[in-house]
C-alpha cells in the first residue's frame, strides 16, 4: 500500500492508495485543516489510526509540500512547520519516503489525468514530446515544468510563484507601487493567490466594497471573486479582471520559460471556481499577447484542471513509480 499526501497552507489530503501500473487506485482520502495540527506527523498518525487497513500494510510514502525540498527536508512557506523524510519514514517504519514541492507531485499527476478531470481554455496543437507548464493558484502560487526526457515527462520543481511580479500597464504599476510600499518587494504570489486577490481589492476599490466588509476573514478572498461573478460590486468585478489578466500573462511566461509545446496546465483551488471569468476572454488574450512570440503561444493548449486531489493523485503516482524505479 501506498500512503501520498498533498500538504497545503490551508488543507492537506492524505491518502491511502493501492499500487497499479500506472495511477493507483484510491481506497481512502481524508481532508485535514492544515494548522489545526502541530507538524504532518500528527496528521499522518491519525490518518493511519482511523485508516481502514493495517499499518504494516503501507511501506512507502510520498508527500507534496509548498515549499523548496532540499535534500529530504523541506520548510513549508505558508505553515510553521519542518518536514524531514527520514524522520517519518523512522517514525512511521516505512522503508521510503519521498518529499516533493507540492507543484511538482501535482506535475506527476497530469500525465494521468483524464479527460474528464481538465476543462480546455485553448484546444492549440500538442507537440506530444513537446515540454509542459503547471501553474497554480491558491493559497500560494506554484510552478512546475514536465520535460520531456528520453520518451517520458519528468516532472522538475520550480520556486517560481515567488519571482518578482512584473507590470505591464498603468493599472498594474499603480499595484507595483501599492505592494512594494505594503510588502516592501511585489513578488508574483502576492498577485496571484488568495491573498493575492486580498491585495488586488484594496487597489481596485476607488469607493467602498459593496460586498466584502471584513478582509481578514478566512472566506473574503472568496466572497470577493463570488461579488465579481454575479456583478454585485464594481470595484470587485475590476478586482477579479486584473486576477484574470495578470494569471493568463503569468502563464503565457510559463509557456515561455518552458517553450511548453504539450501543453499548460492550470492547477490550484481558484481557477475552478472562477472558470467562467477565465473563458471570458481576458486570460486568453493576456497569454497570447506575446510578441513576437504571439503566433507560438497561440498554438500552445492550454486547460483548467477540474480535479481537487490532482496533488495528491500525483504524490501516488510518485510513490508507485519509486516502488517501480522507474524515475
């Protein structure tokens, strides 16, 4: 049995998967909130206690965290936590565990997602041995890149949510001016997540938000984008416009940097809920708006992936082909 995990700054999911060949099979899932536990290893112990099989029964592990992984050890951005392998591959008697940038195990689980799990923003042309992008929005903003190498993806980690955000027009270099003044740096993450969309709010409100009054609750990032889909709230409907505009510019580098002729990828917990903003128009055309490149980008396809666990169905797969060692 395989135990893979997909540790976010707000929910981690912990699964226990059987090994196939290629996508294991899901026997049991569970959603935790993240800082209602002191470390993952408080999580994975009662995952493991209240599970439905033996603990012998699982001997490997791998586990997608937001955050560099260095060496086995990773220091998760947006949790106060220290995630060691060997420490709970020691607690937990396990003979392997693997810890992966959270982006990175996702990457893993595009090459198994179905059509079913992705909705498609621009059909493009793939390059089936073409390279492949992964952006994703959340609490945080990840990044990973697929390249292909020796007839297969593998999948490459990226720390580039926390690059330096760069303005394309007036509106967005008074958002410049308004992070490095309140941050101090205008790194991409502070555009592009959940508070992100917080930061967007306070420099598209000209008058009084007519929908959100309290932006230190958990769910106002949500409320916001909620306001701006049903039209309740004009300074909420520009704040989700310039989500929508710098996402698809920022995913349109990524296709870039990456050259990603199979593909990119739009992963994370906001794009879906906000999928009928990036049909509209405005992420397209910002990822296209390329020159001279613009003809490139526009062949390139580009899709929302519609799965919740895409995460931590990739962390199964890299567990799976650990066992296998075929990576």
């Amino acid at each position: 049995m395989l135990l893979a995990g997909d540790i976010g700054g707000t929910k981690t999911l912990l699964g226990l998967f059987e090994a196939t060949t290629a996508r294991p099979r899901a026997i049991s899932v569970h959603s935790f909130t993240t800082l209602d536990y002191p470390a993952l290893s408080a999580i994975v112990n009662e995952f493991i206690r209240t599970g439905p099989v033996e603990h012998a029964a699982i001997d490997r592990a791998c586990f997608g965290v937001a955050g560099p992984v260095i060496s086995g050890t990773a220091t998760l951005t947006n949790v106060p936590w220290k995630v060691e392998a060997g420490a709970l591959a020691d607690e937990f008697r396990l003979q392997r565990v693997d810890l992966l940038n959270d982006l990175q195990a996702m990457a893993y689980g595009v090459t198994v997602l179905t059509e079913s799990e992705v909705h498609i923003l621009q059909q493009g042309k793939a390059v089936p041995d073409g390279n492949i992008g992964l952006i994703a929005a959340g609490t945080g903003l990840g990044v990973a890149m697929l390249h292909w190498v020796d007839g297969q993806f593998i999948p490459a980690a990226s720390e580039g949510g926390h690059a330096d955000f760069a303005a394309r027009n007036e509106r967005e270099i008074e958002l410049l001016r308004w992070l490095v003044a309140n941050n101090g740096r205008a790194d991409v993450e502070n555009v592009l997540s959940g508070r992100g969309i917080l930061n967007l709010h306070h420099v598209a409100h000209a008058e009084p938000c007519l929908a959100v009054t309290d932006l230190d609750h958990p769910d106002a990032a949500a409320a916001i984008t909620a306001a701006a889909l049903e039209r309740r709230c004009r300074g909420c409907v520009e704040t989700l416009d310039m989500f929508v505009d710098a996402y698809g510019a920022e995913a349109g580098n990524l296709a870039l940097r990456t050259v990603a002729t199979a593909g990119v990828y739009v992963g994370g917990g906001i794009a879906p809920k906000i999928l009928p903003a990036l049909e509209g128009g405005t992420f397209l055309d910002a990822f296209r708006s390329k020159e001279p490149l613009a003809d490139f980008v526009a062949t390139i396809p580009v899709a929302v992936i519609l799965n919740p666990e895409a995460g931590l169905v990739g962390a199964s797969v890299h567990a799976n082909a650990a066992r296998r060692r075929t990576f």
